[in-house]
C-alpha cells in the first residue's frame, strides 16, 4: 500500500524546503559577502594605518608617533598593526626592523608612486599589508620614503567566522520562527476541513443530506461533488425502497395463487382433478417466474455493464430474428414483418438488452392489441447518430393518458390485464441507457412505439 502523508506536513515541506533553499543561498551569498567585505574593510585600515605613519615621519621626523596613530595601530579592525618606513638610502626610520618575507618591490609608473597590496609571511605568520611610497622631507633628507605597514590574517578570518555566525543564528531564528508560524498557521488554517470531517461523519444510510455548513473556497468544487453524490445515493436507495415494496406487493398475489393452488392439488378428489388442478399450477408457476425475470430485467437495466455496452452488431439481424421468433409463436392469424432499410445498420451497446426491449414492445402488442389486432410492422429507421425501432400495430391503442400509465412500474391499463406492468418501462430504460428514448403514440387504428438508441 502506497505510504501517505498529512496533508499538514506536506504543505509544511511544501513552503519550508524553498525557503530552506532560499536560505542556504542567502547563507553562501552572505558569507562570499562578508568576506569581500572585510577584505575592503582591512585593506581600508591598512591604507588609512599607513597614511597615519607617513605623516607622522614627516611631522617628527621619524622621533615618535602621535597616541592617535599608536592607538590606530594597536587596535586596527580587531588586531595590532606592524610597521615600518626607510629613507631613500634604504635605512630605517622607525618602526619594525624585521619586515615580512615575501613583500613586493613597490612601483613608480609615469611618474606617479603607485602604492601595493600584498600577501606574505612575517614570524612564521601569514600577513596582509600595504606599502606606500611618499615623497618628503625628514630633517637632511629629502625624497621617496617607503612605508609599510602589515597585519595578521587569522584577524580578518576570526572577524568573517564571527559576521558568519551572527548571520546564521539570524537566518536561523527566522527560519526556526518561521516553520513554527507555518505548522501551527496551517493547524489552525485546516481547522474548515476537520468540520467538514465531522459533518460527514453525521452522515449514514438513514442521514444523506447534503452538507450546508459554510466551507474554504478550495473544497467548495469537493463538497460540491459530494453532495450530488449524496442526493444519487439518496434516491437511489429510496428507488430501490419503492421497487422492493411494489415487487413484493406484486409477487404477493401470485405467490398466494400458487400456494392455493399447490394446496388444491394435494386436495384433488381424484386424478382427472389432481391433473386439471396441476396444469392450473404450472400456468401459475409460469407466470409467477416470468413476473420475477421482468423484475431481475429491469433491475438489471440500472447497471448496464461498460463491456456489454461496447458490443457492436446488425440492428437488423436482430430485428430479423425477434421477429421470426414470435413469428414460430403465432397461430397464423396475426401477421408480424419485418422492414428494412437497403443497408446494413450496426449499433454499438448491450445486445442482449436492446434485444430484450424490442421483444418487450412486440410482446406488448400482441397481448394488448385486442380482438381486432391483424398486423404488427417492425421497422427500422435509420439517422447519422440514432437508429430507431418503430413497432406499429393496427389494435385498439391506448389514449394519451393510458400511456402516461403504461409507461409507469407496474402499471396497468386495464384491471383484467395479465400482464407485469414492467415491459414498457424496461424498455425506457434500456433506451436512456444507450442515449435515447421511447416515445409511445396512438393512432387510428392502433399503437406505435418508437425505440431510439445512440450509434
């Protein structure tokens, strides 16, 4: 079985892995950022270090520096700052005696002195630092002096480390704040769906009203559905209620008279009556099973199968064959045809249904046609989308209003009539079925009933 998940923790996953992701790409930008950014911070201080330096040399000569300077150096951006400045001459003026390995020679390019960044190696350390060329004049000396000043690196990685951690607690706690705003917002946001739980939780087989209480706009098309759904099942169960009771209540009476007769059976005086008394019960016995196979058809055309829908065949090999059946049935008084259109037609549907309905309307003339009934035509009639089954009689009809009743379960027009009230709408219900219908419509003399199904 497929593994399922609340619909809670998916729209949690849903909203936090983007953000998770949108984090982590902050995360990393930030971190790139803070790096250049210290970079330009350092090589900033480096530069204003130097600066200070230079113009102190100037101011005494090399004899001492200002506390403002001293102060810059021993705490620029976090760390001390070294340095030291040389006169023209390459002698040392003041500051460090042992300079970093590695340091650049600096550069005069069309006049102008060009001062240098640099990466290098001071008492085992790596350093960054800045050297600057001046022109001035320290006492007797006069022309381009060499400052340098430099700063160890572990400072500006301790500075990124510290910036990354602020950063990642802050991403953090937002993150963290926010996935707990999102859980528990979409707890109370479900809260519509777990009413709509409980609402359908009322419902049962005797309680199918459909749900009235006010839902989210997403689950109205839901609720929608469920509803119609509801209201099928409704009345599908009272329909079946009201065919139980009427199919009981039919097959009361012939029950009834099969018992009856069973017992006068067994009663018979003598054989000739026992015998008399047995063709009574067949007969009933008969009728009664035909009475139930009409019920067990018509039930049956509530559920056409999709299989047996799909069946594709000749209309008129099936017209051609009820006919000749009830044909081998009649005593040679009634004449019962068959007419055809010059092709073939094929209809695609339930065989065995459209065939019962068609034998349900020729059935029906032949017993409610009457005294006078000579002929019954059936014919076929053919259209781009429908074929239609025409079945005429020449027997005494029936009015507008006798066929609003024959049309209905169980209906009989006439108290003396044998039948099962069930033929006719049998076959309506065929019809619908296969995307058609019945129409039913009197004339002089007789009946037509034209049987409609979808090509």
């Amino acid at each position: 079985m497929k593994r399922t998940y609340s619909l809670r923790l998916r729209l949690t996953l849903i909203i936090l892995v983007p953000l998770l992701f949108v984090a982590g790409a902050t995360g990393l930008w930030q971190l790139n950022n803070a790096r250049v950014t210290a970079a330009e911070v350092f090589d900033r201080s480096l530069q204003s270090a130097a600066l200070a330096v230079a113009n102190d040399v100037a101011l005494s000569g090399g004899d001492a520096l200002a506390p403002s300077t001293r102060k810059i150096l021993s705490d620029t951006s976090g760390g001390p700052v070294f340095y030291h400045v040389y006169a023209p001459d390459g002698v040392i003026v003041t500051g460090y005696a042992t300079p970093p390995v590695g340091i650049p020679l600096a550069g005069v390019g069309d006049g102008e002195l060009t001062p240098v960044y640099f990466n290098a190696e001071y008492l085992g350390r790596d350093v960054r630092g800045f050297r600057m060329r001046t022109r001035m004049q320290v006492d007797d000396f006069s022309g381009v002096f060499t400052t340098t000043v430099w700063q160890d690196v572990a400072i500006r990685a301790t500075f990124v480390q510290d910036l990354m951690l602020r950063s990642l607690v802050t991403i953090s706690s937002i993150i963290t704040s926010l996935s707990l705003i999102v859980w528990f917002g979409i707890r109370i946001g479900l809260h519509p769906l777990n009413d709509l739980q409980q609402a359908i939780d009322l419902r049962s087989g005797e309680v199918l009203k459909p749900i009235q209480r006010p839902v989210p706009v997403e689950v109205e098309g839901i609720v929608r559905t469920l509803n119609r759904l509801l209201g099928q099942v409704s009345e599908a169960m009272a329909t079946q209620s009201e065919f139980i009771s009427n199919a009981a209540h039919q097959l009361r009476n012939p029950v009834a008279g099969v018992l009856a007769l069973a017992e006068s059976v067994r009663s018979a005086p003598n054989e000739a009556a026992m015998r008399e008394r047995a063709g009574d019960l067949v007969d009933a016995a008969k009728e009664t099973s035909l009475l139930a196979q009409k019920l067990l058809t018509y039930e049956r055309t509530k559920s056409i199968s999709p299989a047996s829908a799909q069946e594709t065949f000749s209309v008129n090999e099936l017209i051609g064959g009820v006919t000749k059946d009830f044909q081998g049935r009649d005593n040679g008084e009634l004449a019962i045809t068959a007419l055809m259109p010059d092709g073939d037609v094929s209809v695609t549907g339930d065989r065995t249904m459209i065939r019962e309905a068609v034998s349900n309307l020729v059935d029906n003339a032949m017993k409610h046609g009457g005294a006078g009934l000579s002929e019954i035509v059936v014919a076929l009639e053919t259209a781009p989308e429908a074929a239609t089954i025409v079945v005429r009689d020449d027997g005494k009809g029936l009015t507008e209003a006798q066929i609003q009743t024959a049309l209905q379960r169980f209906g009989q027009v006439s108290e003396r009539s044998d039948g099962s009230g069930l033929g006719l709408p049998i076959v309506e219900r065929v019809a619908e079925r296969h995307g058609g219908g019945l129409k039913l419509r009197g004339s002089e003399p007789g009946l037509e009933a034209r049987f409609t199904v979808a090509r």
